[in-house]
C-alpha cells in the first residue's frame, strides 16, 4: 500500500515531534486526567419496559505506571442522567428515568510497542456501581424502581497519544451487571508527572 505524497510529510512531523516531546517526558508515572463522552445506562431487569438511555458522562482519574507494561488507575465516573418520555398508544404515555455512577480501581496492561509516543491499553478492575432507574407506566400510574449501589466487576480499553507532559486518550470502558453492562466512551484529557 503506497502512502500518498501529501499525507507524507504530515506524518513524518508527528512523529518526529512525539518522538521528540515522549523523550523529554518525566519519568516519575504518575497522572491524573479528566474526560466527556456518552454513556449506556440500561437495565432488562423492571419488567414491563426496558431502560436504555444515552446520557453525557464523565470522569476523573488518577493513576500510577511505576513500569513500561504494567500500572493502575483509581477513578470516578458519572455515567449522566436522562429522562424520557414514550408515547405507548391509545393508553398514553410511559416515562423513564436513568442515572448511574461508579468508583473504579484498575490494573492497566499496556502493550510494547516501538513509538514511544503511542500507547494501547486494556484494564480491568472492580467498581462500587450506584444505578438509580425508574419507569412509570401509564394510564395506571404503576411505579418500577432499582436504586443499587453494588461492587461490580469493571474493564476498559483505549488508546494514547502523548505530547510530552499532555496526552489525549480514547477509552471504553463498561461496568458488568445483569441488567446489561453500563458504560461509557469518552474522550480524555492526562497530565504526566
């Protein structure tokens, strides 16, 4: 596959300037970070009606990577909080009410590779996962309620491109539950120390 002629030069800069910027970096591995994106908060489990919803969510994060292939990460995530309303027919209307939250600690695995600037990686973890889902059915007025906080087994993957001190990151990450996983994909903002 040939690289066309334009694209070249471009290239060549980015990774001239990450190679440049990934070896004047601080080798202590710690960060923190921060990042937005949309979530899935959902559950199967209040029968008549099925909860899934899209929200905007977030997160913090601070994490250590003492060496090259291995660290850990403590984070918050607030999953959002969406409410919707559907039309069911001749009897009315349906509303529905989703909102979720986790405390997660991981063990991140990135793997090797030879751009210094660059990083892939998949972590898993456990969460303290708090959901908070209502439906109320119309024209009876009949209420189905889950508010849960329970530990949850926790994973992610995402990528990294580092500009030295800065790097932005691409993540999913879900969080299990039997209702159907809750999750988030976002786009993140570290600080290398």
């Amino acid at each position: 596959m040939r690289i066309p002629s334009w694209l070249c030069a471009p290239v060549a800069l980015a990774v001239a300037l990450g190679a440049s910027l990934a070896a004047h970096a601080d080798p202590l591995g710690f960060y923190v970070g921060a990042g937005v994106g949309e979530s899935t908060v959902q559950s199967s489990e209040l029968l008549p009606l099925q909860v899934y919803e899209h929200p905007t969510g977030w997160k913090v994060f601070a994490g250590w990577r003492p060496i090259q292939m291995l660290g850990a990460e403590l984070e918050y995530v607030d999953l959002g909080s969406k409410s919707s309303t559907y039309y069911n027919g001749a009897t009315g209307s349906d509303y529905q009410h989703a909102s979720a939250s986790a405390v997660g600690a991981f063990a991140v695995g990135y793997l090797p590779q030879p751009i210094p600037f660059l990083d892939f990686y998949g972590k898993v973890g456990v969460a303290s996962l708090h959901t908070n889902i209502s439906s109320t059915i119309n024209p009876s007025g009949q209420v189905f309620t889950d508010d849960t906080s329970n530990a949850r087994f926790a994973y992610g993957a995402g990528v990294e491109v580092k500009f030295g001190a800065p790097a932005l990151r691409l993540e999913y990450q879900g969080f299990s539950t039997s209702g159907g996983d809750q999750s988030l994909f976002s786009l993140d903002f570290a600080w290398n120390f």
